[in-house]
C-alpha cells in the first residue's frame, strides 16, 4: 500500500484550489493542527489497537524483514531449485526463502500486512545496530565488547580464538536483513577467523557460538565461506572424543589435540550440557562434509548413556570420560544439565521425526523431570528444582527458564493425553519466569531465585542476583507467543524491552547487571555474543509473524542458531536440506 493511503489527506497533483484565496492564514493555521492532531493519533494508535502488538518488532528492527523475501543467494545457480535433489549440488542459501512461507490458512497475518510494510520502511532497528555498531567502534575483532569502558573482552572460553560476537551476530544480522553488517562481518571471517593456534578451547562454547553461527549463516547465505570454517573448526573438535568411552572432553588444544575436564567437575568428569550439546551441529556437518565421523562420535555418546542406571529415571550432570559411570548425582535443568535435554527434542524434530530414539529419550526424561524436580509454589508457582543426593534445593536458575520453551515445542509430538497438559507446564514456567523478572526493581530476572524460607522467586545469595544480557525467558516467551498467540507474551517480552533500554544500554553498546535489586544499575561492563545471538534474536521473532523461520523448517541450536530440518526420502535415505 502506498504510504499516502495511510495519510487522513491525499493530494491529488492536478487538482486546484477554487480560489487562491479560499482559506484565510487563520483557517489554514486550524486545518493544519486537525491534520497534526489525525497524524499523532493515528501513529498512537499503533501502540493501543489489539493487533499491534506485532508492529512493535519494527521499533527494534532495521527494515521489512517480517514480510519480504530474504535476498536470494549470489553464489547460487539460476536453477538452484534442482539441489533439492542432490547431495553435490546444494545451493544452501535457497533455505533462507524458508524464512517467510505461507503454510495454510495465513488469514490472521493478512489484516494489515500491508500497513506494516509502511510503517517498518519508517522504522528502524534501535537495539540490534546499537549493540552491532557499538561492537564494531569499539571492539572489532575482539571476541566481546566491554561497552562502558568501551574496549574489548574476551574469556578463556575461546582460547586464542577470535571474532566471537560476529560469527554469532551473522545469522541475526541476515534476518533482520541488515546486509551491509553482514557483508562486513563475512569480510572478516573470510580474511581473519583462523583456528590454527595453540590454545585450549572449551569444545561446547565453540561448538555452539563458532561451529552454530557458521552452519546457519551457510544455511542461510549460501556462502562457501561459511561451509568451508565450519567444517575446518569441526575436524579439529574431533580429537575431543579420543576418550575411554568416546564421552569428550571438555577441553582441548586445537594444535595438540589434547583435551581435559574442568578440575572442579566431580573428580574430572564430563558435563552433561556440554558432552550432550553437540548433536545437532555434527550430524549437519557430517551432511556437509560428507565424514560419518561426526554422526558417529555424537551417536556414541547414547549409546554410554544408554548402558547407565538413570536414579529415577534421571541423568545426573557429571559422567566419567574414563569409566563411563556417573559421578556426583547432581541434576539439573539450568546449568550443566539443560541443554541436553533440548537436544534431545531437537535431535528428533530435526531428524524429520524420524529419530525415535532421541524422541524417547526426551520424553522419559521430561517425565522424571516433572515426578521428581517440578513443584509448585505455596502461592501456585511452578518450577524446576535440583536434585543433590535425593535431596531437593528449591532453587530455579535463569537457565532453567528456557524449559518453558522447549516443552511448548514438543508437546505436539507426546501422546495425545499429555499435550495439553504439557502446554499447561510450558505456560506454568513461563508465568514463573515472568515474575522473577517482575519482582526484582530493574524489572530484568536474576541468575536464580529460590522458593524457601518465605521468598518467591526471588534470589536471597548476593552471588546470584546478577544479570548477564541472558535469552532464556524471552526464548520461552517466543515459543509460548507461536504456539497460543496470547498477547501476553508480547506484553512481557515488550516489558522486557523497556528494561533492557532504560537499565542496560550505554553509550557503548549494553551491559550487564550487578544486581536486578539495586535502585539503580550498577553495569558488569560485557557485552556478551549471545546477547546479539540470542536475545535480539527471540525478540525479533517474538514480534513477527509465525512465517518468519518457521518451526516446520528450522530448528534453532543452543544459542538460537537456526539449522533445517533434515529431510529424508522415501528410500528412507538422507536427503537435501529443505
């Protein structure tokens, strides 16, 4: 629609007035402050109408990118439709026209879809190029971005490894169709990403930040680039797996190929979030490189855990890599268990559903979870505790927050009697995390928060009620709005928002928090990768429409990496990539 159609006046060119002198100075003065008045009222509007809740993505988004096409891939062939149909000649960057498909009835996206293209050609994205162009002034190269003394930052989690924020930045910054940032960051990895180094690299940080950014920039760009490091960096994570049991490490020097535990994990063992966090990227990079090795490492790891004992049908955090038993039985949903459990579920949606054992796996584990570590509050509060010994700590991290999501995505595959009730506990936790943001005075959630000793999800450890840019309760936020569309989730994603800008934005980018409680925020000053990654991300979808990398062709990583599903044919063989 053109924009002069959203105007209460048009101008038509030819037409004259009756008379030069048909409005005295006054009347003309009258006439325009009505047209400013119709003008203010109708751009309030936006903010108020039941529906507008998805405008609101174009206050935060740098162009259309809800309703128009992706640019079409300019390494692909003309006849790039043909790849679908072989394993040598995929042309990836095709899968990017799967960010926007119609599937069905889209009547609920048609009324005012055109007035949204207007509005989102006026609008621009405030955050995400705050955070990228904030990067780019003052931390270019570095892995992360110290935004209030406004210099670089980088962990150990990296080694001597580089360019953090922009490998991971790369899929957000194409889906919100802010090319020239991407063409910028692809310069980069082009010329400077380089793992040939002496350094000790945790393998599920790359694996998820490096090997996840990579894949889905390939997927979504099409750019050879891409395949190419993410293969490379994958063939130098293998020599993690030369273990007893082929359980990795959690460590390893990329040039030697020896790897180790993290001394403070029960006796050297291997984590659970991290040994079970690597499924998705090695089987794309066994389709893309055409190596059954890394299909077969994560494989492996089933089948170790396969052979255990599960107390209660749980899976402790800590495994020995040497002796293949479990050490301290610690359990957790949030850190060092939780995202085995989404990849268990993604294992099978990604597989086509064809994984039946990952889908299995997941919903048993899902069932021990809520016997034995769901509970619910003295004021009807769901939540996730730990499990120590057989001993309960009614303590729910941050992490943990994003177990709204994943249940809500896999409640339409469990048996027909649990999906509502499934989608009840999605809804429960999300309320919890939505008031463990909305009990503290920055109105953001802390690390983790506890139901004892009188308190409601709130933190009562000084230790743990900081703020580090986190995505989990705006992922379940996303996941909860695409499966119920109740509005609600927009409000607090929107609540979410106006706290970010009003307590973690500097003039260098955002920070994190030292404490959610305080009156006043007091800045860690890190900028983390994951912020771009995933939290602008989720918030960019939690604002568009459900066509916008839809559930039926993506499949997101542990940090928000969307990768397609894996299609097969009806020989039952490994076909292309939707």
């Amino acid at each position: 629609m053109p924009v002069a159609t959203l105007l209460p006046f048009t101008t038509t060119p030819n037409r004259k007035s009756a008379s030069p002198t048909s409005f005295r100075l006054t009347e003309k003065f009258i006439l325009l402050l009505v047209f400013s008045a119709f003008i203010t009222l109708c751009f309030g509007a936006i903010f108020f109408l039941p529906d507008s809740s998805k405008l609101l993505s174009g206050v935060f988004f740098h162009s259309s990118a809800v309703e128009t096409n992706t640019r079409t891939n300019p390494e692909s062939n003309s006849d790039s439709g043909s790849a679908a149909n072989s394993n040598n000649d995929e042309k990836p960057g095709d899968h990017g026209r799967n960010l926007h498909m119609d599937f069905g009835d889209q009547s609920q996206n048609e009324e005012g879809r055109q007035d949204d293209d207007a509005l989102f050609d006026i609008r621009k994205l405030v955050m995400m190029k705050h955070a990228w162009d904030s990067y780019r002034r003052y931390a270019w190269g570095s892995n992360e971005l110290r935004p209030v003394s406004k210099q670089g930052h980088s962990s150990n989690l990296f080694g001597d490894i580089k360019g953090a924020t922009i490998v991971d930045a790369l899929d957000t910054l194409y889906i919100m169709e802010m090319f020239e940032e991407f063409d910028v960051a692809t310069d980069w990895v082009e010329k400077n990403l380089d793992f040939n180094m002496n350094a000790e690299v945790s393998v599920f940080e790359v694996n998820i930040r490096f090997v996840g950014g990579l894949l889905s920039a390939y997927y979504l760009s099409g750019k050879e680039v891409f395949r190419r490091k993410a293969v490379e960096l994958g063939e130098k994570l293998l020599p993690a797996f030369k273990t007893p049991t082929g359980i990795p490490w959690a460590l390893l020097n990329l040039k030697s190929g020896i790897g180790r535990n993290w001394p403070w994990a029960s006796g050297g063992s291997s984590i659970l979030a991290e040994y079970g966090t690597l499924h998705l990227e090695f089987m794309h990079l066994s389709k893309l490189s055409g190596n059954p090795d890394f299909a077969q490492k994560v494989m492996n790891i089933r089948k170790v855990l396969n052979r255990l004992d599960k107390p209660q049908g749980l899976y402790p955090n800590y495994l020995n890599p040497n002796s293949g038993q479990w050490g301290q039985h610690h359990v957790s949903v949030g850190g060092l268990g939780d995202s085995f459990y989404e990849y268990l579920l993604k294992a099978w949606l990604m597989s086509d559903k064809t994984d039946e054992e990952g889908k299995k796996l997941y919903y048993d584990a899902l069932q021990a979870i809520e016997t034995n570590l769901m509970r619910k509050s003295s004021s009807g509060l769901t939540y996730i505790a730990e499990w120590k010994g057989g001993l309960l700590e009614h303590k729910m991290g941050h992490l943990t927050c994003f177990a709204g999501g994943m249940i809500a995505l896999g409640a339409d595959g469990a048996p027909t009697d649990k999906t509502g009730h499934q989608m009840e506990l999605a809804a429960e936790l999300a309320r919890t995390c939505h008031e463990s943001y909305a009990r503290t005075a920055l109105k953001l959630g802390p690390e983790a928060f506890r139901f004892d000793g009188g308190v409601e999800a709130i933190a009562t450890r000084q230790n743990e009620k900081y703020f580090i840019l986190r995505p989990e309760v705006i992922e379940t936020y996303m996941y909860m709005w695409r499966f119920t569309h109740d509005p609600k989730y927009r409000e607090w994603g929107w609540e979410a928002v106006q706290a970010l800008e009003q307590h973690c934005k500097v003039e260098g980018g955002y920070s994190g928090l030292r404490d959610v409680y305080a009156a006043s925020p007091s800045h860690d000053d890190v900028q983390q990768s994951f912020y771009l990654a995933e939290t602008l991300k989720y918030l960019f979808l939690l604002f568009s429409d459900d066509d916008h990398l839809p559930f039926e062709h993506w499949v997101f990583n542990t940090e928000a990496h969307p990768l397609p599903i894996l299609r097969r044919d009806k020989t039952d063989r490994p076909n292309e990539v939707e």
